[in-house]
C-alpha cells in the first residue's frame, strides 16, 4: 500500500514554470501540473507510508517555498488508493 497527497500550490507570477521544472526532479513526486488561474501548480507525492510521505512533501514543497505564496494540502485516505 503507499500513501499520497494532493498540494495545490498558488505560485508567485511568472514563477510557475521554473517550479513545475524544479518539482519534476524531486523524490517521491509522481505527477506537477500547470493549471490556468489560482491555485496555479497541482503536485502529487507518493512513498510507501505517510512517514515518508511527509517527509517527500516538506522536501518538495521547500524548493518552492521562496516563489510560494499558498498551500493545500489534500492527503488521500488509508486504504482508498488504487
């Protein structure tokens, strides 16, 4: 079984290409968007538990945290993945 979260992320203007590029690379992140208005990023993370899976996402989401103006965090619920 494995574990995720959903972020949305409102991004800094003009911003949203350099993250989307910076996030690609980054352990445990299975899927970044662009998306048209706010929120402007969808990420997904993935890992094995929700140990790890905090752990990916605080790591992800410090490499935009500087360009980052707002963040939701939808976590999936135990069990529900498929």
């Amino acid at each position: 079984m494995s574990a995720r979260v959903y972020a949305l992320l409102d991004i800094m203007e003009s911003k949203s290409e350099q993250v989307v590029r910076a996030l690609q690379g980054k352990a445990g992140v299975k899927m970044v968007d662009a998306l048209e208005g706010l929120p402007n990023i969808i990420m997904m993370v993935q890992a094995r538990d929700r140990q790890q899976l905090a752990e990916l996402t605080i790591q992800a989401l410090a490499s935009a945290e500087t360009v980052t103006e707002g963040v939701q965090l939808l976590p999936t619920q135990d069990g529900c993945n498929t």
